[in-house]
C-alpha cells in the first residue's frame, strides 16, 4: 500500500533526543531531564482519589462533550481565575489538547487553507495541519519582542486563521490583555478564525496569564489538564467554543472520537476539587524556584541571549555563540554533561539550529544539579 | 467565525435516541436498553486491579506507539487466536478505535480520495471521511447475501480504498476467509488500500472471526479494547499496519495525539492477563444466551427478515412491513413499550427507513424483558 503525502511529516527532534537519553540510561549513565515537557509529579491526591473510588462502576462512553459535572467545574475555573461568567454548554472536554486541535482545525478550515503559527512554536500545530491537508504558515516572532507575535505580522499575512499560545512554548513569553486583543482584532477584522492555546495558563511567575475570552466570545480556546494539573499521560483537556459552533463540534467529537476517556474524566474532576489546590499551587512554587535558578544560571554562564519567561516551565535560549547546529550540542550535552536538552530546531526549522530550550519541570534537585553540569559544559 | 465545509457532517440518529431514552428515564418511565452498542459490564477486575495498583505513580506521557508490554501482548493475542505470529513493532496502541480511523485513514488517503464504505455500515466511518476531505463512497451489501460485500462490487467501484467490518455493525454477519481473501485480493490488485475494522473479534457464536493478518500483511486492521474486552470509555484500541507503514504512523501519532491514554493502557494490560480469559469468556456466554433468545423471539413475532448475526452483540431486522420511517417507529417503540431500539438510517442512510438495529449487550434479564414488550408492541 502506499502512503499519503499529507502524512509525510517532520519527525519529533526532541523524541530522538529521549530516545538517546533512555539509552544513555540504560547504559549507567545519569542523565538529568531538562527536555520533557511535562510534570514529574504525579496528578493530583484528590483526582487519584476520586477516580479509584469509582473504578469499579462501568466506565462506559460519556456522553461526547464530556461530563456534565466536569464541564461546569471547568466553566466555573473560568470565573476562579478570569472573572468571566462561562455557560458550561460551551465547554467541550477533548482527549488532550491534542483532539482539541484536531477538533478545532476541522472545524474552521477546508482542506488547502492556510493557517497561521508563531514561530517558534509547539511543533505538533504544523504537523497536525499538514496531516489535516493545511497549509502551516509560520510567522516568525523575534527575541527583541519576547518572541511575541506583532498583530501588523498577522494582518498581513494570507491566512485563513491563526493560532496563538500564551504562555508560548518554547519561550514561555506571555501576551499582555492589549496584546492579545490587538492579535484578536487582526484576525477578526478579516473574517479570520482565532484559535488561543492556553495550555499554559495556570503556571505563571507574576501576573496570571490573560485568556481569550476576557476579550472576545467569538474566538476557539485550547486547555488542558496535562501542565498545570499534572496530569500529562491521562489525556484530557477542554476547548471553549462559540455558542453557534457547539452544535457542530458535537457531531464530530462524536465521530471522531465517541468520548474523552472516562476514567480521565473522573480525575480531571478531583483535580479541580478544591483539595487539590494546595497541591498544584505547591507544584507550581517549585517552578517559580526553579525558574529563578536557571535564568540565574544561565546568566552566570554567558547565556544571557533569553527572554525571561512569564509562565510555563521552559526558557529559549541562544546558543549562537557556541554554534548553528543545535542537535549536534544537544548531543554532546548528554553524552558529555549529561544533561538532556531539546535543540530549537522543533520549533523553528530555520533559526532554532542557534537555539536550545531547557524545561525546568522536574524536581528543584534536578534542576539544581543540572544547571551545575550546564556551567561545567559551558566553561569548558 | 465561519466553519468549514468538511465539519457539515450528518447527525448520529443514535444519539438522539439514547437522549429520547434519558428523557423518558428522567420522567419515571422504565426503558430497556437495546440501542446502544456497548457492554453493561464493567472492565475486568484483572485490569481494574492493575491500573489500581499503579495509581500512585505519575502517569506521564508513554511513547506515542503504546507501552511496549501492551504491544508485545497484543501481538501474543495473534498467536493465540488466529495462530498467526506478529512482530510487536507493527502493533499501534490507539486511543480506541476511533484514534486507529484517523490515523488510518490520514496515512492511506489525501484530501479528497474516494474510500469505499459497506451500507449498512458503522456511520462514523463516512463522518470521519468527511471531516478528512475524503469523499465516502457507500457499497450497498443486501440480506439475500447476509450483508456480505460482494468482490466484484469492490472491485468496480472508483476508490482508493476501502474500510470493511466483519463481524459487521449493525448486522452481526461475519465474511468466511475465503470471502475475506476475495475482498483482500480486489483491492490489492488494483494498488488500493485495505483497512480491516475487527473490534467485534473475540465476540463470535460459531467459528471465530478470521482476521485479515491471517490473509495478508499489507492490510491495515484495527481492534479495540472497548467490546470484547469490555472496556468502550475507557478509549484503548489498536491497530496492526505494515512493517515499512510504522516510522510514518508513530511520526503522526507523536503529532496528532502524542500517546494513547497512559492509565487505560495500564488497565489493558490487565484485561489482557489469562486472569481476565474467565471473566470475558462469561460475559460473551451471556452474549451468546442473548443472541439465542433474541433470534427465537423475533421469529414468533413474525419480524423474520434478518440475517443470523455470527458475531458482535447486534441484530439488523426488516420492518417494512410496519413502515418506511424507522426513526418515528422506534420513537413509538420508546414511548408505546419502554424500549430503545436504533433506526437503521444511521447505517444506511437509503434502505435504513425500514430497518432497525437492535442490541443484545446488556443482561440476559433485560433483553428477556425487553423481547417480551417488544412482542407485545409488534402484536398491537
């Protein structure tokens, strides 16, 4: 049989680099992860809790939108952190981000029209739209501006639509209220669809990070328990659509996906329980110490060509100093500092080749001890 | 924001039915569930017992094929049931078989390819097509043939490729290996690809199933933890492709969904244990008891035109001597007897006007229950 071209996309750099990591593991070398994107905590008690208080009922389909129950506890999250007033009827609980997007690009564009993406960026968006039959267009963003991407940058693109995360991965900027609202107006005037990942909010280091629908209703919103509710591995997230699209984002979640896993759902319920809070805002004060500590770090050794970040658990660093093949140094950190870092050129396949980015999502200890083999590598 | 053409999919009939019979419960009024397409029965203890013994570790991310012990066991099932033997490299842990379509079909097929479909046949296959710029194209298979699609229909037909299900949903027929093999052969002479759908296997009344990996290893075939296994939310399926398709699959499975649900395949694990074999083969004694009774009692009541079902838990039964409006006859049969029962127009969107699905999945009690309103109903 042969293949689809659509499916002919760009391979995960950043699984390799696991992938020699394990196995640089398994040959007896300790290798400090600062390349994964996710928590090292577990999810929460109170979502562990309540999902092994219902594990011995039929954990049947769910209706395709999601729990009734979980739907309002997300809506009312709303209210919690934003002070907006959501009607549940609105939430759609996805199987991670990840259906969200395949959701939502199904939703507003046709195959061959052209999608907006920062670069950098989450990788995954370019590939899911070429799997999708889009056309990825990247909008490149400069670290002068925090990597933020300038509204004139999107009005003058010919897009169908955009999406936009804030914080960003891999930089971890964030986007203040104007500017996500300059960034909103630049699609809407247009007719544009308007698509904000917020996979991040939750996790940020000074001010909370403004949603999208603090300033528009008339816009797609992406989140997820995998960051901030650690909870990564259990595949379930949410999106916030317009009233009028609810209808039709219901036949296809129906379709294509029946329902976001049951058990999942569950959890995500605990872990929006109040007694989960302590927990995840203790997850989220190791973050904040270890942001300090690496962009500290980071300074000390001469990398100071970085963007301090606002939120999520990652900086973007400029390694041009060192050089412009960025997997090769990525290589030659974990076999010599043993230290796994991800190379830029996931997130942005014609600049990242000067750029690394560090995920400082696991332990303080780690991050400690890692930083400490990064000054070792780079003093050499 | 305006939508796209590709998400103006159809609505699933059931759908509507089961929430006719959730009013109907909510009002007081007692409804015997013979609509829907899912087990009563929980998840195995053996696979309740492993995700519980696990539920304090983090469940992260696993790699985006699946665990590699879920893999290796998968592709022990082969041998065990079909004698065949399987490199755990081709097998693909999916989030359901939902996961397997999409990523199927965006493998195989590029925006607007024609994909050929069965009618009757499991709706979704058409709104998943849709929704991937792909054009369905049904094949009508007919009761004098037991549903069976014909070869030469097949074989005529303009299409890429095609999607076949044996046992097949909503008619419960199975294809003999010979048959299978005649399907197999017309499309692989004429360089089309062949996508096997075999989540009812494991559920059969006579001969077991054959799988298409008995035929060929260029097919793509797709099972699920959800019928057999009795696992429907908990969103854990598989798929087997060809050795040369797995670098492209787990490359857009990174992409488009990262990893299958990490603790749903913990508990796969445990539903595939030999503690599990008593308990499954049980519940598909009682499937067997069901099959029996239903088959009996629609032949006294005179609704004789069906196929016997070999397999799955459904029964596809002819009742143009009623009517040629399938949904308002099952909307009576709600009201009138206290049964849910599923138009066949989700199906066959042409001949499903006088047809109906019924389903035989819950206990033998309630489809005892159920058989007897029924006679009733068809008596008035």
């Amino acid at each position: 049989m042969r293949n689809s071209t659509r499916s002919d996309i760009d391979p995960f750099i950043v699984m390799d680099v696991m992938e020699a990591a394990r196995a640089a593991e398994a040959g007896g070398q300790d290798v400090i992860h600062m390349e994964v994107g996710q928590p090292g905590t577990a999810a929460p008690v109170a979502a562990r809790e309540a999902l092994a208080a219902t594990l011995d009922a039929p954990l049947g389909y769910t209706v395709a939108l999601g729990l009734p129950d979980l739907r309002a506890e997300i809506a009312s999250l709303y209210t919690r952190w934003y002070g907006v007033s959501l009607d549940p009827s609105r939430v759609v609980v996805t199987a991670g981000s990840s259906a969200a997007f395949l959701l939502a690009f199904t939703a507003l564009f046709d195959a061959g029209e052209r999608v907006g993406v920062a670069e950098p960026g989450y990788p995954s968006y370019r590939q899911i739209l070429r799997a999708l039959s889009l056309e990825p267009v990247g909008l490149p963003t400069h670290f002068a501006e925090g990597h933020r991407l300038r509204p004139e940058a999107l009005a003058a693109a010919d897009i169908s639509g955009a999406i936009v995360a804030s914080p960003n991965n891999p930089t971890g900027t964030m986007l203040a209220h104007e500017e996500l609202a300059s960034l909103i107006s630049a699609c809407q005037d247009r007719g544009r669809a308007f698509i904000s990942d917020e996979i991040y909010h939750g996790l940020h280091y000074g001010d909370r990070a403004v949603s999208a629908l603090e300033i528009s209703d008339d816009v797609y919103v992406i989140n997820s328990f995998s960051k901030y509710f650690s909870m990564t591995g259990w595949r379930v997230g949410w999106m916030v659509v317009p009233e009028h699209h609810v209808r039709r984002i219901e036949r296809l979640a129906q379709n294509m996906f029946i329902c976001p896993p049951h058990a999942s759902q569950i959890a995500a319920l605990g872990a929006l329980s109040a007694d989960a809070e302590a927990e995840l805002e203790a997850n989220r004060a190791v973050y904040a110490a270890n942001r300090d500590h690496v962009v500290a770090g980071l300074s000390t050794m001469g990398l100071t060509h970085f963007a301090p970040p606002d939120g999520a658990f990652y900086v973007y660093v400029d390694v041009s100093a060192w050089t412009d093949d960025s997997l090769a140094l990525s290589q030659r950190i974990l076999s010599e500092a043993g230290v796994a870092v991800t190379p830029g050129l996931d997130f942005d396949s014609l600049r990242g080749g000067s750029m690394l980015r560090l995920s400082y999502a696991r332990s303080t200890a780690d991050i400690v001890e890692g930083m400490s083999r990064l000054a070792r590598f780079f003093a050499t």
